[in-house]
C-alpha cells in the first residue's frame, strides 16, 4: 500500500474510533483487501461488513457478505433486503471506478 492510500485509511479508521460506538453496523462498500475492516475489527468494532468484487475476496482474511458481488445488478437492493439497515456506509475505495458517481450517491 502507498504512504497516501495508508494516509487516507488511518484517517478514515481514526475518525470512526473517534465518533461511532463500537456497536455501530458498518457496511464497506468496495473494501477491496478490507484493510479499514480488518482494522476497525482490531479495535474492537463488532458489526463490520465488506463488500466488494469477488476477485478480491481471495485476499481477507473475513468473512464477507454472502452472495453479493458489486459486479452484479441490483446488488445494493440484495444488501438492504438482506440485512439490517446499516448505520454508517463507507467507500473509500470506489469512486474512482464509476462512471456515474451521483448515482451511487443517490
């Protein structure tokens, strides 16, 4: 990992520890190696989820969401109708993929 991308990752772990519960559900969307997941699981966070394309599950060592890969349609519909709404959706790894951010903003 690059010094900016770590930069970037330490900040977004440091501010969740510093402002959410550790009961807090936390969806990563586009988690790629989960390395914000892995870490707010290391400090203790008890409801965190990654979500991302399946050629990268290869590399966590967590669980991920069951059945859902962001390569599919209608993927964020099968995530709210198949868990518990989520009190803080992350996506530090994904913008720079879309064609459309607004969209997944939306």
């Amino acid at each position: 990992m690059d010094k900016n991308t770590e930069i970037i990752l330490k900040s977004v772990v440091g501010y969740i520890i510093n402002n959410f519960e550790k009961s807090t559900k936390i969806i990563d969307l586009g988690c790629g190696r989960a390395y914000i997941v892995q870490e707010l699981i290391r400090k203790g966070f008890q409801y965190v989820y990654g979500l991302d394309v399946k050629d990268q599950r290869e590399f966590t060592q967590f669980q991920f969401l069951d059945n859902i890969d962001l390569c599919t349609p209608y993927w964020s519909e099968k995530v709210i109708n198949n868990f518990d709404k989520f009190d803080l959706a992350i996506a530090t790894e994904v913008i720079e993929h879309l064609t459309n951010p607004y969209i997944f903003f939306k």
